[in-house]
C-alpha cells in the first residue's frame, strides 16, 4: 500500500471550475468562451489565494499573538520562479486545478505556460532565498520574506547572429501579475539625504528627499503544513507632494523630478553577481528595502503601541542577512532605537547585535561589498556617523581582547586615508550574533583565510549551514516521473516533506527491475526535453545520446572555459580519426548560463561556446557523435525541464571558489552524476553518496594554493600537453570565428598569461577523468544504478535541513503551535 499523504484541498473539481468562472466574470469581466489561457491563469490563480487566505491570516494573527520567535529573511533577490503550480501542490489543489480547466475547455498545460516568470535574482543567491521560505512555511516557522519587487527581473538574454550575448530587458509586470498584493496603506515613509545637526545634545537628522516603500505581498504556502507565510517585497512611489517653489517658478519638469527619480529605486535588479560597483542607485535600494522591513517588523510586532518595549525585539524576530546587501540594516535599527526610540548607545547595541546574523555566499575577495563612506555620507548622513561610532566602539572593544596592532588596524570597519571605504562584511560581523558560511569547506575557508582576524576573535560566531533546495519545486513539479517512482519504490510520498526519507531506495539499487524502471524514467524525461528544445529553440536534440548539462552564470571562476576546450579536444579527437566510430561515446552538451553585461571575458566566452556549437554542429564529421545547443535565457523554468533529463552535471570550479552551489544538489537529487573538483558542496555530496559514484577531478584547495606560491606559468601546459594545445590552437587560428584570428584572442592571450583560475593545470585531469565516465555510460545498468545511489543519498541537500540546521544553530526558533 502506498501512503499518500499530500494535502488535498476539500474543495471539489466542480466548486473549483465555479470559482474560476466567477473570477472570470466579476474580475476580470469575460466569459470563459471569450477567455484564453493567460485569462484562465489569472482567475485560477486568484482563485488559489483566496482558498489560501485563512491559513494566511491565521498564521500572522497566531505569529504575533503567540511567543514564537520569527524569522525575517532580508534578501536584495528571490529569484521565485512560476508560482501557481507551486501554490496548487503546496495547497492540496492540484487534481482539482487539471481537472476544471479541462472541464471548462482549456489545456492545463497552455494555462500554466501563460504564467510569467518573476525573474527577480541573478542565480544561486536569489534562488536560495526562495528555497528557504518555502520551507520555512513547510516546517510551520512563522516567516517573513523581504525584499524588492524590481519593474524589471534579470535581463532576458538572447544571442546575435555572432553568438555574443544581447540583453534585453525584462519588464515582468507588463502582464497582469495575480500573486502580488499590493498593501498601500501599510507603506513606509524611507529618507534619503540632507544633513544631521546637534539640538537639545542630540543629533538629528533632516533629510533632503523621502520615498514611499509600499508593500507588495506574496502568499508563501507551506506543503503539508497549513501554514502561509509572506514574502514582502517593497515598490518605491513617490509622495505626492510637489516641490512648489520650483513649480511656481513654472518650472513644472523639474518640479516632478523628484518624484520620477523616487519610483527609480525599485526599477532593476542589479545584472552583477560579482565585483560590485558602489553604484548609488544600488545603495539606495539597500537601504529602501531594509528601512521599510524593520520599521514594518515593529508595526507588525507592536501594533498600535507610541512607546514599545524594544527590548523585546530579538525575542519578537531575528533578522537573516542574505549576504552583505542588506548590511545597512545594523546602522538603520541602530538609528531607530536611539533617534526614533530614545535608547541609549548599549542598550540599541544589545539590541541589535541579538537581532542581526549574516550569511556569507561568497570567497572572492573582491566581491566583498565596499562603500565610499562618502557615498554613504551623502545619502545617510546619520548611518555614517554611526558606522564611525560602531567602528570607533568595535576597535576598542578589540583592543580588549588582543594586542596585535597590524590585526587590529586590518579590522576597522572603516578604513583611514582620502577616501575611506565601509566594509560591509566587518560590520556584518561586528553588528550580529552569527556568520555562516553555505558549506562546510566555505565556512572553514571563510575562518581560515576571508575573515580569519574576525574568527581569531570572535570564533563562537561562526558556524556553517550548508546549502539546500526545496524537492517540492526540484523534484516533485520539475520531475513528475521520478516522484511518482521514488514514492513506489517507498511506499509512501512523505519524502516530500523529509527527504531523508530518499535513503530508503538504497537497497533497491540492487534491483535490477527498479534500476531499470529508473533508466526509463530518466529516458522519458530527455524525450520530453528534446521536444521542448524542439518548440522552444528549435534544437534537434537525440535523446539516446549522453545529456552532459552546465548550468550556471558565467564566471570565470566556474571554468565554462575548461568545458569548452575538452570540448573542442574531443571534437578534434574525432575529426582527426584519433577516435575510432566505436571509441566515442555521443554526447549531447547543453550550456545554459548569463554574464553579467560589463564582465567582457565572460561574454567572450558566451560568444566562444555558440561559435563552438555552430562548427560542431554542422560538421559531417562528427555527426552523430557530438552535439553542443546553448540555449538562451536560462532560467528557473528552463532549469525545472533540463535537470531531470541530466545525465551528467558539470561542477567544476577551481577548488576553493565556489562558496557552494545549488544546482549540483538539484542535480544529484534527479539522477545525474556529477563531475566535479573538491569545491563547495561537491565535498559533502561526495562524502554522502560514496566516492564511487562521483567523478572526481582536478586539484585540491591546498595544491591550488602550492601551485600558486610556487609561481603558476599556465604556458606549460600548453606546451606540455597536445591535445591541449591543438584546442587552444584551434580557437586562435579562427576554427571558430570564419577565419579571424582576432575574435578569440583576449581568451587565448588570458589562457596562455595569467590563466586566474588554472583552467590549464586542470585540464590533464579532467579529460582523463572522461574515459572513466564514458566507460561507465556503456553499460547503463551500472550508470543508472550509481546515479540512484546518489538520489537515495541526497536527502540532506533538502532545504528544510537547512532551515532545521539556521534554526538550531543560529535562530533558535521553531515552528508555531497549533
Ligand atoms: C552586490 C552589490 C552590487 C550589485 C550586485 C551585488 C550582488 C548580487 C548578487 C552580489 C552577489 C550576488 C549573488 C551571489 C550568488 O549568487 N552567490 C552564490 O550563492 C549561492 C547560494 O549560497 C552559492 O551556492 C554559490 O556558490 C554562490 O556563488
């Protein structure tokens, strides 16, 4: 007997095509004769949060009148993906959905494709917030979600007729967005500006300009909980107030000046996802959206109350930081306590260091966020001035605890000179309880080298909290076949909401039957995703050749390049008769990924894997035996249809870069076998699904560093390997640009020069690992076998483990009683 035990709405099929007609009646003023699909999707949709609205507001009513401690997530991204497939699993109404749409003449799958994705996140960052607040919501953790509702998502990437990336924007909210609640009368005034001058002993602020944050909510349904939380995410209006000296003046376009620029601040999502630029307008989104969240934590907290006890504010909601981008929130609940408040400088400090706790997501020094503290001076005058006193308060503090002046000095929060830059991670540190790094080697690096001083002293701060994704999304919408085999192979679905649960197939990979049906599953999700390359892109796609999938932005650091020249080896390999027929294994090779618009050795690369694809793809020669498709745009919706019909994942950042990753685990958790270096979350999957079943390459963090002290000449390599260097010659001699030796160039130069990332030092050990591979492909039963061992073994990469592991270690918090 199989145990299911899903929500189901008691709402029957016909109630619910009811309610669909109503909204599409009374809402939305059309018959469902006139309706067409993207009607169908609105009223649907509508239809869903209104079944959703009592679990809603009884789980705000039980958050604030209960003693459960909240969580607010404060994420500049939530990279959401499509919601109402989503909301209908996670509410119990799924059969009800498919089957009154089919009653009222539509296609479910056409109603569901009418949606529009929210692309609000540029990748693992953006994409991780959304994880966690569904499973906050699955695990009953009374939550909170805030950030910005941006006019316009990630750019919509398409390519030339050069293969090089164009972008587009992407102005999601030309379509009408049923989810998002837009709650005018709870908006938050935010200042920006001015200057702070000294009455009555205090220091007060009057600032230039103000905008209004107005709050736009989103139901966020726990699975199987019956609970719902919200994702806030604030739209900046400007007041309506005019500035009437100037209009007087009868200069009526710069009177409305203000205004347009206030309505600016939420407009785009910043395309960078390294290497901030200290850009302005990014400021001011930091700190609009953070201002507006605690202020609305305190209305929400103490409703109707002139003098709350603030004091009770970290036992009210404890505030996670998604990176340094929501930093600025230390310095602004600082301010509220003292100037708002009335608090004296501890007790506001007491305050706030029990409320804040800070994830770091990254290794890279330079994606460390800096202010020019004169930046900073300009738009919020009296922040700086609190980050001087904090700076100021924090050296002595450390002066208590060590005596090493050269420590101390590489501390400040600010530094000394011309121009003083406020580190946003130091104050992070300094102004919270807790920082967690996304995977155990992250985390140790991070104490080891990125933040070391920091740990030295405050090392009961640190903790790690790896990584996970939700299987409701990942495993259950994106791979239907595989859920309905792993409950099967259970007995049950509660896997869904304790993953853990996946461990118990471990024994059927000895089954040869189960395997097979495994196999299959595996085949029919490639057929499926053939066909939607087909309509979608217009590939021709073989499904019964090897799918090798890298999905993920581009980076130099991620090392599409070292893809891309075994690529190219192996093309040559063939091409060359080096191979015989037999001795290759056909491989489809599927690229997804963006760079950020300025980051010009990443677009070259873009530019370099489409011309690869194109020469590849129309060779006779290889026909058959290689095939290389990027499709554009990658996304939330492109990654739910390509990673179930994965069979190989390509991790293979240089070792001690990737601070986790996420889209490795999506993968494990669906069947594929990854390749990968000793990286972020690399470790810990290996670790768990068993070092035979991960192919493992490439150079350990240690050896990385070993090789660079010793002085890294990445030319002998080149020299040193023929393969290697035919590739490189390849790309150099205009193989892959018509002729023109120019196009590649600044690639090669990179390559044969500096090489940053030793893509070069790898690349012996990385295509050696490629027959161990492709002799494992030939007999599938043994492939398939180990890439169920690593379902079974990938529970731990569910994100309510993540959200159970924040709980305990940093937020001590737990769901809401009944
Ligand atoms: C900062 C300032 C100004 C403009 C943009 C930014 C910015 C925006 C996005 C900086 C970084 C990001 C995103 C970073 C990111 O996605 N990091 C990834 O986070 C994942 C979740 O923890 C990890 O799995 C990845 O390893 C990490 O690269």
């Amino acid at each position: 007997m199989t145990e299911i035990t899903a929500p189901k709405s008691p709402i029957t099929t016909a109630e619910f095509a009811d309610e669909i007609r109503e909204q599409l009646k009374y809402t939305q003023g059309v018959t469902v004769e006139q309706a067409t699909p993207a009607d169908v999707y609105v009223a649907a949709s509508t239809a869903v949060r209104r079944h959703l609205m009592d679990s809603w507001m009884k789980t705000q009513q039980d958050m604030v009148n209960g003693n459960t401690k909240a969580v607010g997530y404060l994420s500049a991204e939530f990279l959401m993906g499509k919601q109402l497939r989503n909301a209908l699993l996670n509410a119990g109404l799924t059969e009800q959905f498919d089957e009154a749409v089919e009653q009222l003449g539509f296609d479910y799958q056409d109603v569901v494709d009418a949606e529009y994705e929210p692309a609000l996140g540029n990748g693992g960052l953006g994409r991780l917030a959304a994880c966690f607040i569904d499973s906050l919501a699955s695990l009953g953790v009374p939550a909170f979600g805030y950030g910005i509702q941006y006019q316009y998502g990630i750019f919509k990437q398409s390519f030339n007729e050069q293969g090089q990336q164009i972008e587009n924007p992407e102005y999601w909210l030309a379509n009408e967005e049923p989810w998002g609640h837009v709650d005018y009368n709870r908006s938050q005034r935010v200042d920006f500006g001015g200057y702070v001058a000294d009455e009555d002993g205090k220091r007060v602020w009057h600032p230039a300009t103000c905008v209004r944050a107005v709050p736009v909510d989103y139901m966020v349904p726990g699975y199987a909980s019956g609970r719902v939380n919200t994702l806030r995410l604030w739209t900046a209006k400007s007041y309506d107030e005019f500035d009437l000296l100037t209009f007087n003046r009868s200069d009526y376009l710069n009177a409305v000046r203000p205004q347009v620029d206030a309505e600016n601040i939420s407009k785009i999502l910043y395309p960078e996802d390294s290497t901030p630029q200290g850009k302005r307008l990014r400021l001011q989104q930091q700190y609009f959206f953070v201002s507006a969240s605690i202020h609305d934590a305190i209305r929400v907290f103490y409703p109707g109350q002139d003098k709350p006890d603030l004091t009770t504010f970290p036992d009210k909601i404890t505030f996670q930081l998604n990176d340094t981008h929501p930093v600025i929130g230390i310095p602004e609940l600082m301010r509220v306590l003292i100037d708002e408040y009335g608090y004296d400088w501890d007790t506001a400090w007491d305050i706030t260091t029990r409320t804040f706790n800070y994830t770091c997501h990254t290794l890279l020094p330079e994606a460390l966020e800096v202010w020019p503290a004169n930046l900073i001076g300009e738009l919020l005058p009296r922040h700086l001035e609190i980050i001087y006193q904090i700076n100021d308060h924090f050296l002595n503090e450390i002066a208590g605890k060590t005596r090493d002046k050269a420590k101390i000095e590489r501390m400040r929060i600010v530094t000394e000179g011309d121009d003083p830059q406020v580190r946003m991670a130091y104050l992070a540190v300094a102004g919270g309880s807790h920082v967690n790094g996304v995977a155990e080697l992250h985390s140790q690096l991070l104490k080891d080298i990125t933040l070391k001083d920091f740990s030295d002293l405050y090392g009961e701060k640190f903790t790690n909290v790896t990584n996970g994704v939700t299987p409701r999304r990942f495993i259950k919408l994106a791979n239907p076949r595989l859920s309905d085999l792993i409950t099967e192979g259970l007995g049950t679905d509660k896997w869904l909401s304790d993953l853990e649960l996946l461990k118990g197939l471990e024994p059927l990979a000895q089954d040869d039957e189960f395997v097979k049906k495994f196999a299959e599953v595996k085949h029919a999700n490639k057929v499926s995703f053939a066909n939607y390359a087909k309509r979608q892109y217009g590939f021709d796609m073989n499904p019964d050749t090897m799918f090798n999938s890298m999905i993920k932005r581009l980076h130099e650091y991620k090392r599409q390049s070292l893809k891309i020249l075994a690529l190219i080896a192996r093309y040559a390999d063939i091409k060359n008769g080096n191979m015989s027929a037999d001795d290759v294994m056909p491989r489809t090779v599927i690229f997804g990924a963006k760079s950020a618009p300025g980051y010009y050795m990443a677009k070259l690369t873009i530019q370099l894997i489409n011309n690869v694809a194109r020469v590849v793809n129309n060779d006779p020669d290889v026909k058959g035996k290689l095939n290389v498709f990027f499709p554009w745009n990658y996304n939330v919706r492109l990654a739910q249809h390509l990673i179930p019909a994965t069979d190989l994942d390509e991790q293979i950042s240089q070792a001690g870069k990737e601070a986790s990753g996420t889209g490795n685990m999506k993968f494990a958790l669906n069947g594929a076998l990854t390749v990968g270096t000793l990286d972020g979350a690399n470790v810990e999957i290996r670790e768990r699904v068993g070092a035979e079943n991960f192919f493992l390459f490439g150079m350990t963090v240690d050896e990385v560093e070993e090789l660079y002290a010793k002085g890294y000449g990445p030319a002998a390599y080149y020299e040193a390997n023929p393969r290697l260097k035919q590739a490189i010659d390849m790309i150099s001699n205009g193989t892959f640009s018509n002729g023109d030796r120019n196009t590649f160039a600044p690639l090669v130069a990179d390559w044969l020069t500096k090489d940053y990332f030793m893509t070069l030092a790898d690349f012996d050990s990385y295509t050696a690992i490629q027959s161990d591979i492709e002799a494992l492909y030939r007999t599938p039963l043994e492939w398939h076998r180990k890439a169920l061992i690593n379902v079974a073994n990938s529970g731990y990469f569910s994100s309510d483990r993540s959200i159970e592991d924040y709980l305990e270690r940093i937020w001590h918090t737990g769901p809401l009683a009944d």
